[in-house]
C-alpha cells in the first residue's frame, strides 16, 4: 500500500463528503479511491469511516486520525517547499472562487501581473456569485462580500463596497425622479430585483438619512443573482438600481446613469478572502492571498471607498 497516497485519499474523502467527490478531485478512478480507503483501515485495523448509499460520516478514530494526516500532510508538503525553495519560487495549481464583478472587473485584468511574479502557479477559477462550499467542492480560497457566517473559516478583511442608487436617463423620463425611498416600492417606480442564490429571497436595501432608516424591498418586474446582469438590467432601464461605486463611476461620469436619492446613504459591505482553517496554507496559496490583498487593498484606496462622489 502506498501510505501517502492513502493518507491523501482518506482526506479528501472526509473533506468531500462521498467517495465520487474525492475521486474526481483526486483525479483518481472512483474504485481506486475504495480500495485505498479499505486498504488503510486493514493496515490500521480500525473502522474510520461509516457508509451509506448518500453519504460517508467518520468515526470517532476517523476524526482523530484526520486531524493528524492533514497536519502531516501539510509539514510534507512545506518541507518538499523548502527543499526545492518553492519560497522564492511558488508553483502548483491553486482553485479559488470569486464573485463575477470581482472576477472580471478587478482581479483577471491585472493578473498579468501575478504571473509575471509567479509564472509557475495555475489559476482554477470560478467565476459567478454562486455560493460554493470551499471543503466538499476542493476550494484553496473564495473572496466574499457581505458579513461572514461560518465562523470556522478564517477571513482576511481586504476591502469594502460602497453603493451608489442610480437609473438611466431613460428610466427617469418614463418615471419620474423618486424623491423618498418608500416610492420605490410602488409604481410607478420599481427597482431591479436582487435575489440570493442559496435561498430565493429577494434582498432589501436600508437607507440611512441622519437617524432615519427606511428598509426598502423594491417594487420590481425582474430579479437576478449575478451583479453584472443586474447592472445590465438597470442599463436597460427595468429600474433603479444600488451598484457598486467602482462599477457605478464611468458610467456616472458618461451620462449612461444619474444618481439618485442623494442624501441618502446605503450601508458598505466588506470584502474577505476566506479559506478553510485545516486547508495547509501553502506557498502558492500564501502569495496568492497577499496578492489579492495588495490589489484589492490598493482599489480599495483608490475607488472602493470613494462614496461616488460624482454628479
């Protein structure tokens, strides 16, 4: 029996959740992946895992003997580092997960600029705002907007969103100019809807005047889960809409939106990397994550938290 090879199929096995799941990442047939497992608990002479037909739960020697393999897998994977000084030289594949508008409007136009510092590394990377589970679905990182509720990943804080409410031209000639923030839940005004992919519900917007606060689910005719299909249905004038200032500016500055409800303000929304807190943070995955936190970082300071100030 290969140990090591194993030990790793073991633990993505209980990281996955199902043999399937483990197999495909490891890219290993889904039988090798069984026998691996069978293998080690003869060697072992333990049960460490309980299956169904759905779904694998370990057991009690399972959990303690995971614990010891990722940290040891991890030392091995930092000492094969440190002897081909993978330090000064990262490589390796590295999945990461990021929200479409982040993806393509803040991250891969400036890559070119991660690979000429580290040419060795390959990016495997979602793009969309789908929520993903960084332990079953093998992810190294994700970015995440919006406060955090799984208090066992570890988050690094890089940035925040601020808002600006706007509409075409267009919109405001065929509706008007809304004036208080409850009109946008009536006709003749409505808003591009929001909805969260994981749980169908719309999302509301709180405007915030001095000590007055007027929780808003917008009057609206269509709603979606991506920003940039968002954005573009407020561009097609469907309604008002609440779009980030990085994405708002140009086209405030080009007369394609107008702002609205200008003493109002909308809560900003903070921006982490997030990764698993028994996922080795490798040298390729270190690098990575400092360079997201340089880039965003120095948007951040330079557009992110501009409160569109544009007219």
């Amino acid at each position: 029996m290969d140990r090591l090879q194993a030990m790793q199929a073991y633990v993505r096995v209980v990281e996955a959740g199902t043999f399937t799941k483990a197999a495909d990442s490891l890219d290993l047939p889904k039988a090798t992946v069984t026998r691996l497992i069978q293998t080690l608990e003869t060697h072992l002479r333990t049960k460490l895992l309980n299956r169904t037909t759905r779904r694998v739960t370990v057991t009690p020697d399972g959990a303690a003997y995971y614990e010891r393999a990722t940290r040891l897998l991890g030392d091995l994977e930092e000492l094969e580092g440190s002897m081909n000084q993978a330090r000064m030289t990262p490589r390796g594949r590295i999945r990461v997960d990021v929200p479409g508008v982040v993806g393509r409007e803040m991250i891969i136009p400036h890559l070119p600029d991660f690979y000429a510092r580290y040419p060795d590394i390959q990016i495997e990377m979602g793009v969309s705002d789908r929520m993903v589970d960084l332990i079953s679905d093998n992810i190294d990182c994700v970015i995440r907007g919006g406060e955090l509720t799984d208090q066992s990943l570890v988050a690094r804080r890089i940035g925040e969103f601020h808002f600006v409410t706007a509409a075409t031209p267009e919109y405001l000639r065929r509706h008007g100019m809304p004036t208080h923030p409850l009109q946008l839940t009536q006709p003749p005004h409505r808003m591009v809807g929001y909805f969260s992919a994981r749980s169908g519900k719309v999302m509301s917007d709180v405007f915030k005047r001095g000590d007055e606060v007027v929780e808003v689910v917008g009057n609206h005719v269509i709603a979606v889960n991506d920003a940039n299909a968002y954005l573009n249905a407020g561009l097609a004038h469907l309604g008002v809409v609440q779009v980030t200032c990085f994405m708002a500016a140009p086209l405030l500055k080009s007369g394609g939106l107008v702002r609205l409800l200008e003493d109002w303000t909308v809560d900003a929304i903070p921006v982490y990397v997030v990764y698993p807190p028994n996922r080795h943070l490798s040298s390729k995955l270190r690098v990575f994550v400092d360079w997201v936190v340089e880039l965003l970082g120095s948007q951040s300071t330079a557009g992110l938290k501009v409160r569109c100030a544009l007219s």
